[in-house]
C-alpha cells in the first residue's frame, strides 16, 4: 500500500531556528532519489539546497515558495512505495458486491484527493503517528518540537500595481488550508471608479490608478487627484527616478503615497544587525592605523601576475595583506584569541582561520579560509579566490563561516581609504585595507611618486592591550612595505 513519508525543514546548520522556501525543484507527481536536490531554502547565513532523503513520487507540496517556516515544519510528503497497492476500501451504497474503490496512481501522483479515499488517509495518519527517526539530510538535523509560524512574502500590505512585483507561479500542488498564507488585504475592492478622460490622464502621466486616494463623490478619483498624485512622483520631488535601479521593490511594500519602500529584516542581513549589535556592545573597541608605501608589494603583485604558476588564481595586493596578517599573528599569537563571558576566561587559538569580509547582493557575510597559518602564498591564493566567488554566489555554507578567529576586510576595492571595522563576533582583532593610491612620499630622502596605502586594526581591549595592537598592525605594515620581510620571519 502506499507509504507517505513527510521531509520535515531540517537545521540547515549552527542552530538555525528557521528558513525561507526559495525554490522547488520538483513538482507533485515527479519521481525522486535518494539525495536527490529537491529544493532550495535562504537561512540567515546562505542559500542552502536540501537533498531528499527518501526514493519515491511527490505527492504533496506542502509550503509555498516564499514562505519561512520553522525547522520541524513537514514542507514536503513522499510516496515511498507508489507501485504498491492499495488496499480495498468498504462496500458503499449503491456499489455491487465486490465492487471496489482504488485510488489509481495518476490520480496519486497529480495530488487528488478523491472522495472517499479513506485508506489514503489513513496511511497518512499512520505514518504521522509514528515519530521519525533522525534522517541524514547532508545538512543538519535538528528538528523543533513547536509548529511552524509562517510569515508569507509580503504580509506588511499590498504594493501599487505599478511597483509591485509580479505574483509568484503557484506550486502544482495546493497547499492545505492550515498551511497556506492569510491572503492579504487588497487596499480597495472592485473597480477604481474613474470617467474615462482621467483614465486617460491617469496612462498618459503613468500613474496607477491604484495608488491614488479618491476625493470625488462617491469615491471616485477626479483629475486634480491624479494631477496630485502625478507631482508626488516627479523625479524633483523624490530622491529616486523611475528606471532607477531598485532591487529592494520586489521584496519590500511601496507606501500608499509612493516615497517610502517597507522591507523586512530577513536573512543575512538579520544576522548581520544581530551580531553587529552583539559585538559593538559586548567588546571595547579600539582602532590604531598606519599609512605605509606599498610600492614594493605592488611590484611583487605584478611579478606573481606574469608567473606561470599562479596563472589559474586571481593575484590583488589583498592577498599580500592577508599573508602580512598570518605572519603577524605568528609573531604575536595573543592577538588570535576569544573571550568567555560565561566562563571568565580568554580563549588563544593555536590554529588561523582567516576570516575575508565579502559585501554580497543578501549582505555581509564573512567565510574563513580554515588553517590559513598552514598554507603557502598559491594555495592561500587559490584558497581565497574559491571562498569569495562563492560568497558572491550566495552559496556560502555555515560550516565556511563557522570558528573564524581574525579578519581581513578590504575596504579599498571600494575606493575607501580606512575606516574602524567592527569585529567579527568570538575574535580579537580586524584589519581594514584600504585603496592603494599613488601619493607623493618621502623615498630614500627625496620626494617622489610612491603606491600608498592606509591600514586599521579594531580589536577587543578586554584582551588586547594597545601594545599588542600596535605591534600587530606594525608587522604587517613591515610586510607589506617589504615583502622581503616575510621570508626572515617565515
């Protein structure tokens, strides 16, 4: 008989409480593999593809594209016997003796649920009265004990037509009334009432009719309130112009009036205010900087560029930084540490997991590069190239970002000079690189033309003493005015 298996969410990593369905990459009726991709889920740290952990027929979709769900939350059920045969329901009125009522596979695999099927149910309740043994999903299994609270894409209210985007291609599947969304609100009912020539009006100025509040008789839009709302959208009363890039209007709520787009705090960008915030008031900040002549670097830049074995990575004056930083950290051990609130104790690592501040289009994320003090200058390079392009990509796992210790954030690739970097939550120290300008500099006695550079080190006061602060950011300085240098240390 069939065997219906529901995929409850699965920790996706690190004690994740909850994520968003972005993407299913099967319908009701698809026949599935083990490990088999079969959906794609946003966390608050990356995009994450969950694998099936069952063979079978998908029966049912359970959760809509665009909703966040609790882990423990069933998204998906599985036929994981679909050839087997169903057992013979009882004799209904009106039916001939033996006559019986099976629920063909067809039927099955398009999601019906056709009257009557009370064995169909039955196998459904049966398998949900028996409690699932831990699956390896490939990422995670911490299942929650409570039911999911869903919060659908867009439930702050409903966007103008002229800005909202286009709804989302429902699943094939229907989603069961206890699981579906509350429909939001629509702003007005019906028809906007309108006489044709301020519809006309209304196309010609590309004002949507949706957007406009009535003050006509009878709510009915007049010319004045469409010349009206046309003046609060001209390009010299806003700060934004139409054809401007918004990527923002397809997540977020325009407001009745048009200057304001509403979008929830979702995602990295959550995580990224909560450990912010957590860091900025936990730690003592303290910042030291330098300016220092990185011609020779740029020089060693060059001449990495033109050597054949680091044809196939991607060689930047960062990757000199980054060396710089894991020497100093060498000579200066203390600087890579944590502290303990809860046990009162400070925490020095014997391992680098260098940590790389990547801006994404979801946000900040910072991966590390494990056991960086191990690599030598191509594998570290090969190493960083790989650990950007995915963070870019949006694929960045939690185990990538997981147990970092010191960080490099490279501010110049923005035209940025310095700043006061914010530590990474558990670490000590960041460094902030910034451009590399050509300035005028004081060059063997005389004046000249020279690649300069600005250098900040944040770290946490509690365990770092503005002596091992300064003495840090010095080394790597010294490193990276001579690259020479490394090879006395190293």
């Amino acid at each position: 008989m069939p065997t219906y298996q529901q995929f409850p969410l699965p920790d996706a990593g690190e004690g994740l409480t909850e994520a968003e369905i972005v993407e299913w990459h099967v319908a009701v009726g698809d026949t599935v593999e083990v490990n088999q991709t079969i959906v794609e889920i946003e966390t608050a740290k990356s995009l994450v593809d969950l694998p099936c952990p069952w063979a079978g027929v998908v029966t049912r979709i359970l959760v809509e594209t665009g909703t966040t769900v609790d882990v423990g939350t069933p998204i998906i059920e599985i036929d994981t016997d679909p050839t087997g045969a169903a057992p013979a329901a009882p004799e209904v009125a009106g039916q001939g003796a033996g006559s019986v009522h099976h629920v063909g596979g067809a039927e099955r695999h398009r999601g019906v649920e056709p009257g009557g099927s009370d064995e169909i149910e039955a196998a459904r309740a049966a398998a949900s009265d028996v409690t699932p043994a831990r699956e390896a999903v490939l990422v995670g299994y911490g299942l929650a004990d409570a039911g999911a609270t869903r919060r659908p894409r867009g439930a702050q209210g409903d966007a103008p037509a002229a800005v909202a985007s286009a709804p989302a291609t429902a699943p094939p599947a229907a989603v069961p009334a206890s699981a579906a969304p509350a429909p939001t609100t629509p702003a007005r009912a019906g028809r906007v009432l309108a006489k044709p020539p301020v519809r006309k009006l209304a196309r010609d100025l590309g004002v949507d009719l949706d957007s406009v509040s009535p003050t006509g008789p009878g709510g009915i839009v007049t010319r004045e309130d469409v010349l009206g709302r046309a003046a609060q959208a001209e390009a010299r009363t806003l700060a934004t112009y139409p054809g401007d890039d918004m990527p923002w209007l397809a997540s977020g709520t325009v407001s009745a009036d048009g200057r304001a787009t509403r979008v929830p705090v979702k995602s990295v960008r959550k995580r990224t205010a909560e450990a912010m915030v957590a860091s900025a008031f936990t730690a003592p900040h303290v910042t030291v900087f330098h300016t220092v002549d990185v011609t020779r670097t740029m020089k060693l830049v060059e001449k990495l560029r033109a050597d054949r074995d680091f044809a196939d990575v991607r060689v930047t004056p960062l990757l000199i930084a980054a060396k710089a930083l894991l020497l100093a950290v060498r000579r200066h051990p203390e600087i890579n540490a944590s502290w303990d609130e809860a046990a009162q104790e400070i925490v020095y690592k014997h391992y680098v997991n260098l940590g790389i501040a990547a801006a994404t289009p979801r946000g900040l994320v910072v991966p590390n590069v494990k056991d960086a003090h191990r690599l030598g200058l191509l594998e570290l390079a090969t190493a960083l190239g790989e650990l950007t392009a995915t963070a870019r990509a949006g694929r960045t796992s939690p185990a990538d970002m997981a147990d970092g210790t010191i960080t490099v954030t490279n501010v110049g690739v923005f035209g940025i000079d310095t700043g006061t970097p914010i530590l990474n939550p558990g670490e000590a120290a960041i460094l902030a690189f910034g451009a590399i300008r050509l300035q005028p500099w004081v060059h063997k006695g005389k004046v000249k033309v020279r690649h300069v550079t600005q250098l900040a080190l944040s770290f946490d006061h509690r365990l770092v003493d503005g002596g091992l602060g300064s003495r840090v950011l010095a080394d790597v300085a010294a490193v990276l005015a001579d690259p020479a240098q490394a090879l006395v240390w190293g």
